[in-house]
C-alpha cells in the first residue's frame, strides 16, 4: 500500500456512522492471522470507515496490538479510537488458550477486574503502549455490571480528571445492558455510551431507558451487537442470539425478517444495520468483522437503502413493534 492510499478515499456518504468493532481482530471464537487482521483493517479504511473500537479483554490485547500497527501509519487526525478500562492484563503464563473467555489466543495473561481511580488510568497507560500511539480519542469503563459501586465511585471520576487534563477528548462507558448506561446517562457526564445489543431488530429494550435519557441530554450513543452476535446476520438452524444458541421463537421471527427482506431484494444484514441508525440519540453502529470480505459487506449492507415499505410490512406482521422509529430515504 502507498502512502497515498493511506490517505485516501475519505469517508463516503452514509458511512460516516459506521465503526469497525475490533473483537474480531483479538481473535474473538476462533483464529486470525495477523496478516488477516491487517487487512481486514486496511479494507475498512480503503472502504470510507474512520471509527474503530477495541479494549484489552479482546485476545488479552491482541485486538489492540494488531489494530494500533494497522493505525499507526495513517494521519491521526483523519480517524478516532476508542478502548476500554476496568480490565487489567497480569501476565500470568499457563497452559491452553483463553477460550473460556472466548478468544482463540495464548492463555499468557489473566484478567483482573479494576475500576479503582489508579486501575483506570493504569489500564489506559497499557493500552496505549500496546497499540503504540499516544493517545486515544474515547474511553468506556467496560462492563461494569457487578461493579457498580465501585465504577461510579472511582472509576467514573478518573475519567472525568483524564478528559479534564486532554489525555483523551470522550469519557463514557460501554455495556450489554442499558440499565445502568440509563443511569450513566442520567447521573454522570459522560459524553457517550455504547450498547450492545439491545436496540436491535429482535431486541428494543434500550428504548424504554437509556435512548430516551440519551436523547434528553444530548449523550451520543454507539450501538453494537445490531446482529445479535449472528442471528440477524444469517438466521440458519445453528445461529446464536447473545452468544447462545437462538431460541425458536426469535429464530422463527428472524426468519420472517429475512424472508420478508428478501421480497425486496435485500438481505437481513441490511436491514439489521439501517434499523438503529434511524432513532435520533444513535450517532454510530459498531461492526465486527474478521476478513476483509466481512468488511466489504458490512459496508454494502450499510450502503443499502430499505424501503419504506419494508417498515410498513414489518409492523404489519407484528415484527416490529408500533412506536419504534424506522428509517426514511436514503442510508445516513
């Protein structure tokens, strides 16, 4: 690749809003080469893509390591980076691999759960030296389900002194549940929060709290899990919903969006990917992708426009629920 292709084409229209979720590139369920990952990250940014995610507990930094060498040499100013804190990485060399916890990677480290004032800043510090830049734009508290105490306490105002000093630009924290991202919203100041899975096709709790209350303040939202980890990607037999195996009753009902898609010559990717952005406190939807390949359709499922009509069908079926906002026109 030239430098001049690193600097080009910029983002295209309606993809501005699409993040690539870095998972994937920690090795998340199975392995990658590291040749792979690169180019998986070379094809999101030939593609338009400017947002990337990751956090340490994907591959014990592999996904760090991998999406900071495939980062370092494009303009900085040109894309933004988030991680996450409240996972600290002790080497810790034993047998196997990591994935009890769902990486296929060496198990070299153990995690340590820290949201203390100094766990926060340092697991910021670490993740810096791992992707090999100087800064990031964005940091969550990651998964701080059954250590709210303790986030809320600590963890949240570390944040709010590294965002007071300009060491990052956005605090917030990132989640699968929308709950406690509600009261995040309500009772902090974080600048955004992300969600995963739980504004989606089959799943819109999130509306019920934590949009509402985003919307209100002004808090950006980043969505992720809008597949929910493979049901609204490819409703086969085996498919997944939250990392289980999908019960029949969404199966059945993933599959009605799907064959309902299919009426209007779309895919259920696609209509998965244009669903969230439609609600007005959804600013990103954060993407995972593992080959170049997987970019590429990302990007195509994203680029496509769902008629209007497909929302009309849908609720007339009972697949939506009334209420919920759809999309109108073109992709944004």
């Amino acid at each position: 690749m030239t430098g001049r292709e690193l600097d080009a084409p910029g983002p295209v229209s309606g993809l501005d809003r699409l993040a690539l979720g870095g998972a994937a590139l920690g090795n998340l369920f199975r392995g990658a080469s590291d040749e792979v990952a690169r180019a998986t990250v070379d094809a999101a940014w030939g593609l338009g893509v400017r947002r990337f995610d990751t956090a340490p507990h994907y591959g014990l930094g592999l996904s760090e390591r991998r999406l900071g060498a495939a980062l370092r040499d494009r303009p900085r100013a040109a894309y933004t980076l988030s991680t996450k804190v409240g996972r600290l990485l002790l080497p810790d060399p034993r047998p196997g691999d990591d994935l009890a916890d769902g990486f296929a990677v060496p198990a070299t480290h153990r995690r340590v759960w820290d949201f203390s004032a100094d766990g926060v800043r340092r697991s910021l510090e670490e993740s810096l030296e791992r992707l090999g830049l100087d800064r990031v734009d964005t940091v969550y508290l990651h998964d701080p389900d059954d250590h709210a105490e303790q986030a809320f306490r600590e963890g949240y105002p570390a944040l709010e002194r590294l965002r007071a000093e300009g060491t990052v630009a956005r605090i917030g924290a990132g989640m699968n549940q929308s709950a406690m991202l509600a009261r995040f919203v309500r009772d902090t100041d974080v600048d955004e929060v992300l969600c995963a899975g739980r504004y989606t096709l089959l799943d819109q709790s999130a509306a019920a709290d934590l949009l509402p209350a985003a919307h209100a303040r002004g808090t950006s939202v980043v969505l992720g899990g809008v597949f929910n980890s493979g049901l609204l990607a490819d409703p086969g037999p085996d498919a997944t919903y939250d990392y289980a195996q999908a019960p029949p009753e969404l199966l059945a009902r993933a599959r009605k969006l799907s064959e309902l898609a299919g009426r209007y010559g779309l895919t259920l990717r696609a209509a998965a990917l244009a669903f969230p952005r439609a609600h007005p406190a959804v600013t990103t939807v954060l993407v995972g992708a593992r080959t170049p390949e997987e970019v590429r359709d990302a990007v195509a499922q994203a680029s496509s426009r769902v008629p209007d009509d497909y929302w009309k069908e849908a609720r007339a079926e009972g697949l939506l629920p009334e209420g919920v906002p759809v999309p109108t026109g073109e992709p944004s």
